[in-house]
C-alpha cells in the first residue's frame, strides 16, 4: 500500500526561494500520504513566496526559517539529528553553491554541514543557470560526496523560456526518497557486472552502425545495486550518463569491446546483468580516412555477425546468475521465452522498442519479467529507476550461493 512506502520516516523538507515553492506543497502532502513524518525549513527567500504558516498547518510542526529563533535551541543541530532523510525542494542555485562551497549563511545550509543523514535536492531554476560551468561543476561535487541530485525536467521556465530547469516531478522526487529509505544491503559481499548503453561499430573514421540505446536502464540497474549493498562494475557503451557514484564504470565502444571487458570480469562476479543493446552487425571492413561521397559508386557496405556476448559467456558461466535483456518489436512473450531457453538464462526482461512508448531513450518502461522457474511477472509503465529495483527484488529469489548452476531444464544442447 502507498500509505507504507515511507511509514515511520523522519523526514525534514527543505525549501528554498523558488516560484516553484507553491509545489512543495503537494509535495508535502504526498510524502505524509506515504507515511513521512515530515518537517519543514524554509529560507528567508522562500517565504517570500510562500507563507510558512501554510506548511506549519500541513505538517503539524512549526517551520523553522531562522537559526536564533524560533521553537528550538540550536534548530542547526537538533533539526537534522532526527532526520532520516533531507529533502531540498525546490532548490536554487544559490543554495547549491553554498552547499558544495561549504558555506553557512542561513539556518538550512548550516544545517546541511552538520547532518550525517542523507540528502536529496531536487533542483528548481533558470535553463541557463542549470547549464553554467560552475552550477555543473557543483553539482558534480556534491554527487562526488554522495549526495542524490536529481535532474531538472525540461519545459517552459518562469522567464517564459522552454529549458532544463524546471522541479523534478512529485513522482521523480517521492520515489528518490522511497529508494534512498528503502536501500537496504542485502547484495553487500556480492559483485554484479551490468553492461550498458548502445555499441557503436564503425564504418569508415567519423560513422559508424548503431541504436537508440541511451543507457538509462543499465545506469538506474547500477545505481540501485551500489544502493543496496553490491560492488558493482558498469560497462558501458557511448551515452551522456554520468556514472553512479561509487560505481566502477569501464567505457567500451564497440561490441567486441564490450566481449572483451566483460569477458575478462565474468569469472570474478556473482551476477551479469546484459542491459546493453549490443549491435548484431558490423561492417567487415572499417575505412581509416572518411568516406567521400564523391567516391562512391554504390557499392554495398558487407556486413558480418558480431559475437553473441550472452550466448558466449552463458556457456562459461561457472555460479553466476545471468539475467538478459529482450528488446523486441513485436511477440514480447514468445522472443523473451526462446531467449530465457536458448541462452540459458536465469531471467529475461522483456520490453518493446519502436514507436512512441518504445523503452529506448525512454525515462520510463513497461517491462515483462520471466524467470526460468516459469514465472510471468508484466509490470506496469514506470520509471526505470523502479524497474530497477522490482529486477533486483526479483533477483532475491535466486539462492546465489558459492555455485550457481544453469537449470537442467534449460542446459544447451
């Protein structure tokens, strides 16, 4: 039930000054709809506009804005001792910068040196103060120290502008919190190898042969790993993800690139989650100048076969699991199941690529989870950060003990 998600969770609510801050009032009913138990610090900027008593009523607690006043001795001390969790939403850039500079000039940004709990900001501003060198370059800082930063979604801005800037969504922002409460460390002690993103094989020095892989689901498969416990090692093909934090990431480029990286580690891990669109072609000559058209006489590019990476490290699997990827256009259920059996795999994630709702360089995915213990799991649209973590859930069920054999029923032959 939703109203469980985050019951018994301490949580102190951030906001700052933003034209967004008449969100945060949504937001603050959503959370305690969740079961949060949640209190509010508001800069002087944001109560111009918003007034502090709106959330006073709404929480059930009084609004801390000042560190020398207010209902508590030393608010910067005692505020963030009884926080699971810190929420900066909306946050603006100024309330970045002074975080990553390590600057106190307020009651919220002196609280945020003193807590040892963890911090979510889901930031609010102007596309070009998001796109700032030094904006960017604090946000790398922060996330470098372990604090969750989310992204800004793109739309139309306060200044009648259409950019990156724009707060998180509520469901953005409440499942950041849901997953940080509910990050347990069950994989602690276990080492899982995720490939990623798309393989690039190239055709002559500046094109190559690719797909529409972004490398979302393998980035949040990573990152929900890392949370929960795991030593996690991303290879990953071209994309403009920045690695999770904590996450050893190992850039390949093409797909005997990625046999080779994955390859070298496969003996080594518990777990191979093949999340990476890996080219099936590729050119069989490569020309090292750039092709010009001029020179073309309509000859066909040749193409040959690029190595089964799956296939291939199914037949060297000693105790690991495996669990593969089927991106299919069409018959979901029927290409899922003959790559579960034909692969011997533990479990497939089937999902549809091609058209508006197609799972690549999507936020979202709707996904069929089967097992080759014959269960069927669909799970509705939802961001990839909860697929994620219902894979992870599903992974649960596998015993991994120091040998991992493939099922009889599903052995090659």
């Amino acid at each position: 039930m939703a109203a469980l998600k985050l019951q018994g969770t301490r949580l102190l609510l951030g906001i700052t000054g933003s034209i967004a801050a008449y969100k945060a009032v949504g937001l603050l009913r959503t959370l305690m709809s969740h079961g949060a138990d949640v209190s509010v610090v508001m800069t002087d900027s944001a109560t111009r506009f918003m007034t502090p008593l709106t959330f006073e009523v709404l929480s059930n607690h009084p609004v801390a804005t000042d560190t020398f006043s207010g209902h508590q001795d030393m608010p910067h001390l005692s505020l963030p001792e009884s926080a699971d969790v810190i929420l900066l939403a909306p946050c603006t850039a100024n309330t970045i910068a002074a975080y990553a500079l390590g600057l106190a000039d307020n009651l919220l940004s002196t609280l945020l040196l003193t807590t040892q709990c963890p911090v979510i900001i889901a930031p609010a501003m102007d596309g070009d103060m998001w796109e700032q060198t030094q904006i960017k370059q604090h946000v790398q800082t922060l996330r470098a120290r372990g604090v969750i930063v989310l992204e800004p979604e793109i739309g139309e801005l306060a200044s009648g502008k259409v950019g990156r800037g724009r707060l998180p969504s509520e469901e953005a922002i409440v499942e950041a919190v849901v997953e940080k409460v509910h990050a347990s460390k069950e994989l602690v002690g276990r080492r899982i190898l995720i490939s990623a993103g798309p393989t690039r094989e190239p055709i002559d020095a500046v094109r190559f042969i690719s797909n529409g892989s972004s490398g979302k689901m393998g980035y949040a498969l990573a990152r929900a790993a890392q949370l929960r416990g795991a030593e996690v090692i991303l290879v990953s093909g071209p994309t403009s993800l920045e690695p999770p934090f904590g996450v050893e990431c190992v850039s390949i480029q093409t797909a005997e690139d990625m046999y080779h990286a994955l390859r070298s580690r496969f003996s080594t891990v518990d777990v191979l989650i093949m999340t990476a669109a890996v080219g099936d072609f590729r050119p069989q000559h490569c020309r090292e100048e750039k092709f010009k058209k001029r020179d073309w006489k309509g000859e066909p590019i040749q193409l040959e076969q690029t190595t089964d990476i799956l296939a291939a490290l199914s037949a060297q699997r000693t105790h690991q699991l495996l669990i593969g990827f089927a991106a299919e256009t069409d018959d979901l259920l029927e290409n899922g199941r003959e790559k579960l059996h034909k692969k011997s795999l533990d479990m497939v994630v089937v999902n549809q690529v091609g058209g508006s709702e197609s799972a690549f360089d999507n936020d979202t995915n709707e996904v069929i989870l089967l097992t080759r213990n014959g269960s069927v799991t669909p799970l509705p649209r939802m961001s990839k950060h909860m697929v994620a973590a219902r894979i992870l859930d599903e992974l649960q069920n596998f015993p991994m003990p120091s040998s991992v054999l493939p099922s009889p029923s599903l052995s090659k032959r």
